[in-house]
C-alpha cells in the first residue's frame, strides 16, 4: 500500500524538511516559475501549497463568506544578494488587489492564509531598506497562479479572435 500513496494522493511536488512527509493533491499545487530576470534566481525552484484551513464545521469561511485557504511557499535555489531580500506577495489576477506576504525566511518556507478564490503568487527582489507597507520595486524573479485563476470567461472570444488568451496571461 505504501508503494501507491504518492500515486492516490497525486504525489509530491517538492518534499518539505527531511523526515517530515505532506502529501498534497496536484491539483493544489501552483508551480513558482523563475522569469530569469535576476542571474542568482535563474535555477530557482519551488511550488505553492494550498489547502483548507482546517474548521470543526467543514470548511473555514471569513465573515464575508470566502474561503479560508492555508498557503505554503517552498523555494529552494534562491542565492542570497548583499542588501536585498527576496519578498513574497499575492494579488488578484489582474493585479489591482496585492498584499505582502513578507520576505521569504532563512529555511525558504513561508506560510499563510489566503481568503482569495483567484490569485498570484510572485517573489520579487527587494533592498533592505524598502518599507514594509509600500509596494514591490524589484523585479518578479518567480511567479504561479492558482488553479481558479487560470479559469475565465469565453465571453467575447469569438471565432475570429487574433489574440490568444495567453496574451492575457492565462493558458
């Protein structure tokens, strides 16, 4: 049985601490991809898990009524730059919204909550003395979006479009 956990689970997309196993479905995992923007982030990995957080009734709602989701960043391969610091944020897919999550911590595992049903996650480049309450400056040197996000609308997509919707950003 053992042999056909990672197969019924959906696998493991980056193992977390040694010794320590989290499955989590494929479907909940947003693969952070480097823009080769930055030469010490180019070989840069890692991958976003989203889960419920967990609620004695089911499913953890907000007063408002969204979802409250667990997300976890794991990154590995991001070299360290004298006087920067690697940041995480998320935002709406069409980036009118944004929050900072923080900067990525020494072990490159970072974890919050998100009440947002579409959204990105990015890593930017940041100097140390950027204020904590202003937006990012650096460059986006990872980026992911969640599987809800990648879903839209066909409305106006009609046979004879020029532009494919990848212009946009979705796939």
């Amino acid at each position: 049985m053992i042999t056909l956990l990672p197969f019924l689970l959906g696998g493991l997309m980056m193992p977390p601490t040694p010794g320590v196993c989290v499955w989590t479905p494929e479907y909940y995992q947003i693969a952070l991809l480097p823009t080769r923007r930055v030469p010490e982030a180019r070989q840069a990995e890692g991958a976003a898990h989203v889960s419920f957080v967990e609620s004695p009734f089911g499913i953890a709602v907000t007063r408002a009524g969204h979802y409250r989701y667990k997300l976890e960043l794991r990154v590995s391969g991001l070299r360290e730059i004298e006087g920067h610091s690697y940041v995480a944020w998320l935002a709406t897919p069409d980036l009118k919204d944004y929050q900072r999550l923080g900067p990525m911590p020494a072990n490159n595992v970072l974890s919050t909550e998100v009440y947002w049903n579409k959204f990105i996650v990015f890593i930017t480049l940041e100097t140390a003395a950027a204020p904590e309450d202003a937006s990012w400056q650096g460059p986006v040197v990872m980026r992911g979006m969640s599987r809800s996000g990648l879903m839209h609308t066909m409305a106006g997509h009609g046979p004879y479009q020029q532009e494919p919707c990848t212009v946009y950003g979705y796939y």
